[in-house]
C-alpha cells in the first residue's frame, strides 16, 4: 500500500467540508476558458435545463446537509469507501488508487467525472458493455478496472452505502438533465500526442507529486505501473485522460497546461505499462470501439476506427 493512501485514509471526515461555492464558480470559470477551445468536445455540456442548473447554482457538495440517522450513517460510510478504498475493502482492490484519486473533491468536482446527478442517469445504455447498466453495475466497472480488483457483491452492505453516498450527491438532479462537467471530455485531436515530449512534460510538472516513473508518492497516487489502474480503464484512453489533466492536473496549478501538453503527457501515460484486464478484448461488442482504446477488440474488427472518441 502506498503511503500516499495510508495517509489519505486517516484524513478526517470533518475536513471534507469545503468551500465548495467557491472552487465551483472558479471551474465554471474556467471552464469556460475550454470550452471556447474547438479542440474539446462537449462545448454544449452547458447549456442545461433550468432545473439542472439550479441544482448546480447552488453546489452542497460531499458535505452538504447529510441527514441524521440510519440514513445519514449509510452516506458517511459510503464517503468512507470512496476516500478510503483500500482499507475498506482490502479484497476488492488490486492497486494503490482509491475511488477520489480520479472522481476529485470527493465525487463533486465539475470535469473530474462528478457523481453529481448520477442516479438520474442509470440504468444507462453504454457501448463498452454492450449492455443497459444499473449504476452498481458501473461501480463495479471501476472496482474492476480503475482499481484493479473486483467486483462488489450488489446486493451487499458496501455497495448499499456507496450508493447511498452517490444518491446523496444526486439530489435535486432531475431524470434526464445534464450537469455541469458531467462524465469527461473526450478530446477531439487529430492524433495521438508526441510522447517524447510528453515524458518532458511529465518530468517538469507532474513528477514531482507522481513520482519520476509515474510510481507515485506521498502527495500522488501512481500513473503506471503495477499500482495503477488497468489497461481496460476509461483512464487508460489517451483522449480520456488528456481531458482529466487540462482541467485537473498539476494539482496545484489546474488549467496551466496548454490543449498540446495535456495531448502530450497524455499520450505518454498511456504508453506505459500497466496491469491487464482480462476479457478486455470483448469489450464494445457492437464493433464501435472508441480509436483510442488502447487494445484490439474482437467486435470492432473493420470498424474500430469509425467513430472516434465514441463512448
Ligand atoms: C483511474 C481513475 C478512476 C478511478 C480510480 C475510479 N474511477 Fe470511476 N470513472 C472514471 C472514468 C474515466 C469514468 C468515466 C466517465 C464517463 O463516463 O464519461 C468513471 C465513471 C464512474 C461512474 C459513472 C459516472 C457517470 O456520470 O456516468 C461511477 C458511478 C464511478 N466511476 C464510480 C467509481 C467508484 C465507486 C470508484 C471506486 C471504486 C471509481 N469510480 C474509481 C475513472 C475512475
Ligand atoms: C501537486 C501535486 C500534483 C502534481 C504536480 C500533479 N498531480 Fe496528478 N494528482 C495529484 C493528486 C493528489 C491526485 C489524486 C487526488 C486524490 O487522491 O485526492 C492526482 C491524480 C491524478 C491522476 C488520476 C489518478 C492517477 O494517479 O492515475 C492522473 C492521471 C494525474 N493526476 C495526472 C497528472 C499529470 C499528467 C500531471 C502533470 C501535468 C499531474 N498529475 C501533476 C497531485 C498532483
């Protein structure tokens, strides 16, 4: 276990509170800044229903009004688990991440993947799977494959509180709507980036938080390797994770990097090695695979490249 999780796990509850109104406005601020920018997609994410949009006016964030009682101690647990993986469910994570070292702010945080509203938007139909998705089945994706271990039983007490917690974050998110910086950017360049000058990027601005190797330290968690997350990850898309970075990394300095860099590093990080998943080869079964997943799928024989940053 890395000491960067050891010392995340005993972080106190009570700091979660944070000054979630004013962290958002500056994203929605600068998240502007993107999507004036033709290279990433998603320029409509925006344009909201009015309903939505009042549910993103006013961000409670991971903290806000927990309830008492049996119901307000599922929630906590399930925050519990989300910040604390590992030491929760030792046997159901395979590498050194935790659920918030990619869905950021405690799952709240705009353009990170937020679970904010995700209730309303499972049972979903995804084109990995092939399959209409409950949102337990999507948990478990990331179990499997962003943190390399397996899958929660569905109807089990761990996975109840998880989806308690992302209930709670759901409120006020009607059926149907989308929310501000909703999923993730795919980001629509050309080509995969130069990755010789994506090792330089990496080197001067991430290395020293993730580790020279991408192995991670006490202030990151790692990028490869064999404590990071798994070659059939939605991380492990260059275009994925270039869209993470422009808008998230370096940690301390978010929306420095140019589009370019972020391609770059991106596609850098990707190259690297990382654990396997296995059956990562049936994935998109349909045949419309995204051309940047980094395998060959069997049903995307002759179609593999024909819908770009699908997903
Ligand atoms: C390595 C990064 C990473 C880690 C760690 C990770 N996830 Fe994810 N997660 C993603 C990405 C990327 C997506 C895809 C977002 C999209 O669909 O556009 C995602 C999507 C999701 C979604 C669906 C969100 C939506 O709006 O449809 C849920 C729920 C989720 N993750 C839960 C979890 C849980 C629970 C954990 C811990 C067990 C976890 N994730 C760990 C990267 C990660
Ligand atoms: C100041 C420290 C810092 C710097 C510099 C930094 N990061 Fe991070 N990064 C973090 C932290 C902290 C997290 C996880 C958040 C958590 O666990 O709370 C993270 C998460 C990530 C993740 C998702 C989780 C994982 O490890 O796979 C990626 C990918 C990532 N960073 C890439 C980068 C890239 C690329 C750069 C350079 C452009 C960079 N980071 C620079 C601190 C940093």
């Amino acid at each position: 276990m890395s000491l960067a999780l050891r010392r995340s796990a005993i972080v106190p509850l009570a700091r979660a509170v944070r000054p979630v109104p004013a962290v958002a406005a500056l994203l929605l601020a600068s998240g502007c800044k993107i999507q004036d920018d033709a290279s990433f997609r998603r320029a409509t994410a925006d344009r909201l229903p009015a309903a939505a949009s009042s549910a993103r006016a006013e961000p409670e964030g991971a903290e806000g009004a927990i309830p008492e009682g049996p119901m307000g101690a599922s929630i906590r647990r399930g925050r519990a688990i989300m910040l604390a993986t590992r030491d929760s469910l030792p046997r159901n994570v395979g590498n050194a991440l935790r659920c918030v070292s990619c869905h950021l702010d405690e799952g709240s945080r705009p353009y990170a993947m937020p679970w904010t509203g995700v209730m309303a938007r499972y049972p979903q139909y995804r084109s990995r799977s092939g399959q209409v998705e409950t949102v337990e089945d999507r948990v478990n994706e990331c179990f499997r494959r962003s943190l390399a271990g397996s899958a929660l039983p569905v109807d089990g007490p761990a996975m109840r509180d998880i989806v308690a917690y992302l209930a709670h974050l759901s409120r006020g998110v009607p059926v149907g709507t989308r929310v501000t910086g909703q999923g993730i950017d795919s980001v629509k360049a050309a080509a995969r980036g130069d990755t010789a000058n994506g090792r330089a990027v990496f080197a001067a601005q991430c290395a020293r938080c993730h580790g020279p190797n991408g192995e991670g330290s006490v202030l990151a968690p790692p990028t490869w390797g064999r404590k990071s997350f798994t070659i059939g990850a939605g991380m492990a898309r260059w275009r994925v994770t270039a869209a993470f970075v422009r808008h998230n990394m370096p940690n301390d300095r978010r929306e420095s990097l140019s589009d370019q860099e972020a391609i770059d590093v991106a596609s850098y990080i990707t190259s690297r090695p990382r654990p396997d998943l296995r059956g990562k080869e049936l994935d998109w079964p349909r045949g419309n695979a995204p051309d940047d997943a980094a395998y060959a799928t069997k049903g995307a024989s002759g179609s593999r490249n024909a819908r770009a940053s699908r997903r």
